[in-house]
C-alpha cells in the first residue's frame, strides 16, 4: 500500500514539472527519484520506530540526498546560482571563519565590477584604493572619506597642497614645521639686511616644503610690521615677486587668512596692527596678489567687534578710495618705494664717480640722499668687488670706507655683512678673476689694521 501510495505521489508530481520547468528531462527524473527514496526511509524508518528499532537503515546514509542536487547547473540558468560559501565537512554547518572567508573571496572577485558582474567604469574624481587601506598591511594614510577615519589622529598633522602633486597625504610633525618657521625668518632677516630677492627665493626652494609656503607670507608681514616703512615696502615687492614661482595666488590667500586669524594676539605687540594689515591686504589686491574678492568675502566670515573686521572695513575704504591705486603703490611713504635694484645702480654710479674725482664728502652726500641706511653693506661689498676686479683703485676705495666708517654712515655691521657677502660669492669670482681670494684676504688684512673692521 506504501509503495502504491509513493507511486501516485511520484505521478503527481511528475505532472507537476511538465514541460514548462526549468528543469531539463534528466534533472527531473533526478529529483522525482530522490524525493521517492527519501520518502521511502522516513516510512521504513517510522515502522523500525513503532517496533522498538531506534536506529536508521543503513542504505540511507548511501542513498543521494535532495540537498545534493543542484537544479541550477544547467548553463542556461547558470546565472541564476547564488554564490555559496565555502563548505565545511558532511554533517557539519559552516563556521563563522567559513563565511567570513567567503564573504572576503567574494569581495575580491568582484571589486572593480557593477551588479551584472560587468566592470565597472569609474567617475570623475573618484579615488582607488591605496596601499595600506587593505587588510593585512600597518601603512595607512589618512583621508577624510576613509570610513574608519577619525579626525583626532591627525589634528597635528600639515597636509601639503594640491591634490595631484607628489606625496599626497604627506604630513609634518610639530617638529618639522617649527624648523621650517625658523628657517623662514632666518631667510627673511637677511633678505630685509640684503635686499636680494633672488637670494630669498633660492633659500626657499632649498627648504623643500612647497606646500607650505602660505606660511611665508604670514611670517614676513608679520616681521615687517616690526619694521620702519621701507622693510614694509621691500616685503610688499617681495610677495610681488614670488608669485607665481615661489608662491600661488592660493597660499597667499591662505597666509592673510592665518594672518587675519591672529590679529588679536598681533594687537598686543604691534597696536597698529589693524591699519597696518589694511595697507598689506590694500597692496596685494592691487599688486594682483590676491582677488578683488577676498576682502567682501572674509568681512562676511569675521565676528563681529573683532580686530580682523576692523581691518578688513578699512581696507575696503582704501580700496573703493578715489585713484587707490595710485595711493596704494606709495602706501608706505614716498622713499619706501625705491627699487632695489635702482638703488644697486646708484651706488655703482657712486663709487666710479669718486674713483674719477676722489671726493669723498661728495660721495657721502650721495650716499646720505639715498636714505638706505640698512643697505649701506652694499657699498662696501661693491667697492671690495671693484677692488678686486680693479687692483689699482683699491687705495681709493679704501680710504673712502675707512672715511665713512669714521663719520658713522658705516656701521661695524654693515661693514662685516659686506665682507661676509663677498666672501660667499669668491668661488664665482674666481671665474673671471683667479686671484680673487687672494686680493679679498689682502684687503680684510689691511682693513683690520686700519681699525674700520673688527
């Protein structure tokens, strides 16, 4: 009766799967043979319970299981499988370390690929995943869209500017960025001695850390400030010329941001801070440092009754002013805007004119209407240049140094940061003069006996 009973059962569901599935002709007859074995054992095994047998026959641990059956292996169907985890051994279900397993192969396979396993082409601006963002590798960089980004790993950190440069993501420690500031008013100090914008530049380069030049600009405003109007005036042409080799137009709206940021703490040291950061911010603007802009734009970011809004107002008036940019162009004085290299030309005019005459009040004139006190080192590097280009003018150059020095028009700085500068360029000079260490070192003996060099 049993065996008649799975007979009619098999026939109905054999009528079931007409020729509608999706099942081919010998996976049905496959299946249909499987679910009859499987309910001929739990009938056998119903009966061996019902007589006291508490064990399973030991034909259905041979016999195929209907969970061994496949039904999607056809290829027209193969689509359709769904990607299964990594088995365990019979019996057992799969551990967690399986799926996970899995899961992780899964990944693998089909990274880079959309939802039809296609690749997947990747939109504007979108980043691959870098080395030390894979499980398994300690390296990692820091990137704000990274899911396990968190932003207290790298509040003292320095990014570097520009995305597409090299060494994206790189940082500096406290350490290096306070090196690099010290470095900058080092640099500065001596450009403001100087007056060799070119010198500056190169220092600069050879720091190495362009992407954080926006801090040059902060810093040298912020020295000259210190300064009598014609060290504002040199710092003014000096941004000139750094933008767009040394500087971008970018860093040097950062570096009036930052400088903006610290007003009132600048307030304590220099009180006319605020007039003084309008005629900066002014300058830049007509210098084409900076955009027309920038100033409207940080009024709308500044709190109210601060020093920055202050500022920012008067810079606004400056700049909406009736022939501002002429007004501008001589905003620190009317002897502050003398080129350096015009004043190099006339101390070079000087010196040749008392070598033809050797009238030394007439160069002393010459020299006082020049108002540069704090570029006088450049007379005496000049006529030490002469000297050693020129031997038979050395007595006349000389006296006139030791007869300045007397007066006071030349200080005993001045005096060595001119020898110091000519010592620095002798393997230059050597080039066209190849006695040019031994005539320097001549004229550093006598200047020293004389007394006008210490």
């Amino acid at each position: 009766k049993g065996s008649l009973l799975i007979g009619h059962r098999s026939w109905r569901t054999m009528a079931h799967l007409n020729d509608d599935s999706f099942l081919s002709r010998e996976q049905r007859l496959q299946l249909e043979h499987a679910l009859s074995e499987k309910r001929k054992d739990e009938e056998l095994s119903a009966m061996g319970t019902a007589q006291g047998q508490n064990h399973v026959m030991p034909s259905a641990k041979t016999k195929p299981s209907v969970l061994d059956i496949d039904p999607w292996e056809s290829s027209a169907h193969l689509f359709l499988r769904r990607p299964s985890l990594e088995k365990g051994p019979p019996g057992r279900r799969a551990s967690y370390e399986d799926k996970k397993a899995g899961a992780v192969a899964g990944l693998q396979l089909n990274k880079g690929r959309d939802n039809d396993g296609k690749p997947r082409r990747k939109s504007k601006g979108e980043k691959a995943w870098e080395p030390g963002l894979v499980p398994g590798e300690t390296s990692h960089f820091l990137d704000e869209k990274d899911p396990n980004y968190n932003s207290e790993e790298d509040n003292e950190c320095v990014y570097k500017a520009g995305g597409a440069g090299p060494g994206v993501g790189e940082v500096e420690s406290e350490e290096d960025l306070a090196a690099f500031k010290k470095s900058v008013d080092t640099i500065m100090a001596e450009y403001l001695s100087s007056g060799d914008s070119s010198e500056f530049s190169s220092s600069i380069q050879g720091l190495n850390r362009p992407f954080l030049h926006h801090i040059i600009v902060k810093r040298a405003v912020a020295t000259a400030m210190d300064h009598r109007p014609k060290e504002k005036e040199m710092v003014s042409q000096l941004l000139s010329s750094l933008v767009p080799s040394i500087l971008t137009h970018d860093q040097v709206t950062q570096g009036f941001e930052d400088l903006l940021g610290q007003m009132d703490d600048l307030i304590l040291d220099v009180p006319d801070v605020i007039t003084q950061a309008a005629l900066f911010i002014a300058r830049a603007v007509v210098d084409d440092l900076v955009a027309p802009s920038f100033v409207a734009t940080c009024i709308s970011k500044s709190d109210r009754g601060s020093a920055a809004l202050e500022s920012l107002t008067y810079c606004g008036r400056l700049l909406s002013a009736r022939h501002s940019t002429e007004r501008l162009l001589r905003c620190w004085g009317a002897g502050a805007g003398r080129d350096i290299d015009a004043t190099k030309e006339s101390i070079k005019g000087m010196l040749k004119e008392f070598v033809a005459s050797a009238d030394a009040g007439e160069a002393a004139r010459c020299l006082a209407q020049l108002q540069v006190p704090f570029f006088h080192h450049e007379v005496v590097k000049q006529a030490l240049v002469l000297t050693i280009e020129e031997p038979a003018v050395a007595e006349k150059l000389a006296s006139l140094l030791g007869s300045l020095s007397k007066t006071g028009q030349l200080s005993p700085v001045q005096i060595q940061t001119g020898f110091a500068r000519v010592r620095e360029r002798l393997e230059d000079l050597k080039l066209d003069v190849p006695q040019a260490e031994q005539r320097f070192v001549e004229c550093e003996q006598k200047a020293r006996e004389v007394g006008w060099l210490v």
